[in-house]
C-alpha cells in the first residue's frame, strides 16, 4: 500500500466514506500533478498548488470533470499577470 492509498483511506474514514469513492485514476493523478505544476510555475509561489487544488475539489461538485477545470487553469496560465 502506498502512502497517498493510506493517507486516503484514512480521510476517508474521517469523512464516513468508502475509500473507493475517493480513490485516484492514474490519469486523475496526472491532472493534479499537472495543475500543481501550472499554478507554482505561473504564480512563482509553489503554495498556490494545494491550495489550487483544493480549490479544484469543491469545483468538482459543480458536476464538471476534473479535466474540463484543468483546461480553465491551462487557459488561465497562459494569460499575462495582471
């Protein structure tokens, strides 16, 4: 076991869910780590990742994919800084 699949199935626990619902794809770990990567390379402040993709979760309520938000911070990353 991988210490993110222990990590989750702890959170998981906390939150009276199974692990399975919160278990990541591969293609979902890439997305992340992809994103992460933007938003501390865009911002030049690597703390922007968490919290980005935190972000990111609660937007996932919304009904939209994971990857259809990815593409609004891609977009987002290639404008210029205000």
């Amino acid at each position: 076991m991988t210490w993110i699949d222990r990590v989750t199935g702890e959170v998981a626990g906390a939150a009276g869910m199974d692990p399975g619902e919160l278990a990541l794809s591969g293609s979902d770990s890439e997305t992340l780590l992809d994103v992460a990567r933007i938003a501390s390379h865009s911002s030049g402040d690597r703390t922007n990742a968490p919290l980005l993709c935190y972000v990111m979760g609660l937007a996932r309520s919304s009904g939209r994919s994971l990857e259809e938000l990815a593409e609004a911070v891609r977009r987002s990353a290639d404008e210029p800084a205000p």
